[in-house]
C-alpha cells in the first residue's frame, strides 16, 4: 500500500458523502492487459481514431502497460444509474456525467494527500463538442480521462478482483473507473 492508515481512512470519509456503489484497491502487477480489449476498440467502437482520449491517440497496448506499470497501486470503484430505458442514449449519457464528476472529485482528492494519479474513466472524452485529434493538441489534457478499455484493460474483470460485482439487470448501468497512484 503506498497509502498510510491515515490517509486512506481520510479518502474514505470523503468518499462516503459521494454516491458510490463499491470500490477497492489493488497492486498494479493485479492488472491485466488485454490486445484482446484493443482489438473490440478498434472493430466495434465509433470513437476509435476520433478522440486523444481513446487507441491508437493513448499508444499501444504495451505502452500503456508500461505506463501503468510505473504506478505502484489501483484504486477501482463503480457507480450505479437507473435508466428507465436502456435504449435511450441522451439519458444514457447523462448519467455517465454524474459519473465523470465523482471520477474528477476522487481524483483531487488523492491528488490533495499527495498522490500522482492517471485517470481512466468511462468512454471516449466529452469535454469538447469536437475533438481536436488528431490536428491539433488536446485542448484540455489536465481533465481529460482516457477510457479504462483504451488502455487494453477489461475493467468488469479487475472490479472483480476487487470484489466489486458486475450489475447485470435491465434498467441499471454500472460505471467504473480506475485510478492509478503513486
Ligand atoms: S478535452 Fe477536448 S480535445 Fe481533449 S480529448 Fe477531450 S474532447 Fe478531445
């Protein structure tokens, strides 16, 4: 743990004031990577090529493991939506922000004792209506998140090793996101 006693108990008094569903810590060398992830990206996503924040514009997957890998241990957490339908995307997307909002207060809150930390969260980037990739350097990197499966990384599986459960019920969307510290 790079975390003493102290100030894990204090990240978990501010994290009870936040809606989070679970969340739990892991070593770094507890991260899989996957080509398997990458290959998904590039064949079935719509955003692949289109974001800073998704593959090929955050490196290969080795390059991202090396990244990661420089860190020493991952803090893993899931919120929880209800949507009355999963086939409306507006709604949808809305409660992926809520989500994206939790993701930038936790990560100051590491940052705020200390901590380096890379972010991953949810999807491709949404903080410009459009991307500047790849013309021109990202407008905001500071607050930009790549998405957990950019980096190759199959989340539900690493939020299991944490003993967070994959909610798997119609109606009901689970968001995780990753951060990495140091
Ligand atoms: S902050 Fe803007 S330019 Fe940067 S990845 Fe997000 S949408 Fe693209």
């Amino acid at each position: 743990m790079i975390l003493t006693e102290e100030q894990k108990m204090q990240i978990e008094e501010q994290i009870a004031e936040l809606p989070l569903f679970a969340y739990g810590y892991l070593p770094v060398s507890e991260v899989g990577f996957s080509e398997r992830v990458r290959y998904i990206c590039e064949t079935e996503c719509p955003q692949y090529g289109k974001s800073w924040s998704c593959p090929p514009a955050v490196g290969t997957v080795e390059e991202c493991k090396e990244r990661v890998n420089k860190y020493e241990e991952v803090f893993v957490f899931a919120s929880l939506s209800e949507v009355e339908s999963m086939d409306d995307m507006q709604m949808m997307l809305s409660t992926r922000k809520e989500h994206e909002r939790i993701t930038r207060q936790i990560t100051d809150m590491f940052q705020v004792i200390g901590c380096e930390t890379l972010t991953l969260s949810t999807e491709s980037c949404i903080q410009c209506k459009h991307c500047t990739y790849p013309d021109a350097p990202c407008r905001h990197p500071e607050v930009q998140f790549p998405s957990v499966e950019s980096y190759g990384i199959m989340v539900t599986e690493l939020a299991e090793k944490c003993g967070i459960p994959f909610i798997q019920e119609y109606g009901v969307i689970t968001w995780f996101s990753v951060i990495v510290l140091r």
